[in-house]
C-alpha cells in the first residue's frame, strides 16, 4: 500500500493563524457593507418614486 502523505512535513505553525491577506480583505469586507446599503436604498427609493411619478402622470386612481 502506498502511502501519498508520507512527504507531508510539519510546518511548525499553529493550524489557527491568518495571513496577512485575509485579514486586509475581511476589513474590507467589513467596510463594505455601508456601501450595499446605501446603494440598496438608493435602488429601492429611485424604483418608489419612478413608479408615484409613472401612476401620477398616466391618472390613475387607488
């Protein structure tokens, strides 16, 4: 029977460190969420008022 983890070699490095990479992108993604928001927000209330303004112009009634 082959082994295929026999040249595997311990590094010497706790399993629960993070590189410096990852730790600048979940920032980012942190910081990022304001911007969704915002824009969401912005998507909902452009597509309320585009859709007052069409039934206020076509006379339509409630």
């Amino acid at each position: 029977m082959n082994d295929i983890y026999k040249e595997n070699k311990p590094s010497g490095a706790p399993m629960a460190t993070r590189k410096i990479n990852a730790i600048t992108l979940q920032t980012v993604l942190l910081d990022d969420w304001l911007d969704r928001l915002i824009t969401s927000m912005y998507i909902v209330l452009t597509g309320t008022l585009f859709s007052v303004s069409l039934v206020i112009l076509l006379g339509f009634n409630y």
